[in-house]
C-alpha cells in the first residue's frame, strides 16, 4: 500500500512542487535536483511524510532547506568557474515546460527570498496562510506581509512592462 500511495503522490504532485522551488530559486536544473532530492527523502520516511498535513508542502520546504545547505557548502569552496556565475537560468527557453512563464521567472527572481517562498506556499501549492505559516516557520502576519508586499512588487513590474508594450 505504501509504495503505490506514494507513486502515485509523486506523479500528482511533483510537477507542482517542481513550479514551486523554482519560484523560490530561480534556477530549473537546481529546482528538479532539490524536488529528486525531497521526494527521495520522503520516499524514504513515508510512513512519517504521508502523515503530515501538507505532504507538498513537506516537499517543498525539504527542497528549500537543501537549497540552503547547499549554498552554504558552495560558498566555502573555491570558486572553480573563475568568479563568473553560469547563464542566468531564467533566461532559459525550457522553463517553459515547467509551466512557468521565463518572464514572470525573473520577475519572481528578483524578489527577496521569503517573498519568493511565500509566493510558492501561497500560489503555487494553494495553501492558507496559517499552513504557509507553519512551513516556513513564521507568524501568519508575516506570511500575510510578505504575500502582499510580493505581489505589490510584481503588480508593479508587470503594470509598467505591459504599459511599455503598448497596452492600456
């Protein structure tokens, strides 16, 4: 029972978790890692993940937190690329087939890292304000904060880029 519950979370699922790390990091090689990496782990502790209350958001914030670990062994070791950053993921053409538009990708980018995880608990896994909350280990007031304060920033983005392209 076990291993064809979890198949089947895994294809519902992971296209969705898959959106929502890479609106958080802003890379889609790096986000299909972390999503491998966290379904891995909750393959590995199902009995425990399939009865948390968010199995996703489970997911989703596993991938996260090995973002964050990951960052921290990169910046310890040596640049080995000369100090020159790799191409500029949210620039790739095949973002696309993740379901994200590369344009909203890089406005997403540039918000500041809670607002992007926010963004992500919030829009692309659907979850309430105090599951948000829970997840990533803040006050809902702050989840409700840094929701709205994301979306300001993208409104205003996407309100001069549509007004630059000639549209009323």
């Amino acid at each position: 029972m076990g291993q064809l519950e979890f198949t089947e979370f895994y294809r519902s699922d992971r296209d969705r978790c898959l959106r929502a790390v890479l609106a958080g990091v802003g890379d889609r090689q790096l986000a299909e890692d972390l999503v491998a990496e966290a379904f891995t782990r909750a393959w590995m502790s199902w009995h425990k993940v399939r009865r948390h209350p968010a199995p996703r958001a489970w997911i989703v914030r596993t991938a996260l937190n090995l973002r964050v670990s990951w960052w921290r062994r990169r910046r310890r070791e040596v640049d080995l690329n000369d100090g020159h950053d790799t191409a500029d993921a949210a620039g790739d053409p095949g973002l696309s087939t993740a379901g994200l538009d590369p344009a909203l990708l890089r406005l997403l980018h540039r918000l500041p890292q809670r607002q992007r995880e926010v963004i992500a608990f919030r829009v692309f896994l659907d979850l309430d304000t105090a599951a948000t909350a829970k997840a990533l280990g803040m006050a809902p007031g702050t989840v409700t904060a840094h929701l709205s304060r994301a979306i300001a920033t993208l409104r205003g983005h996407l309100v001069v880029n549509h007004n630059q392209e000639g549209g009323s």
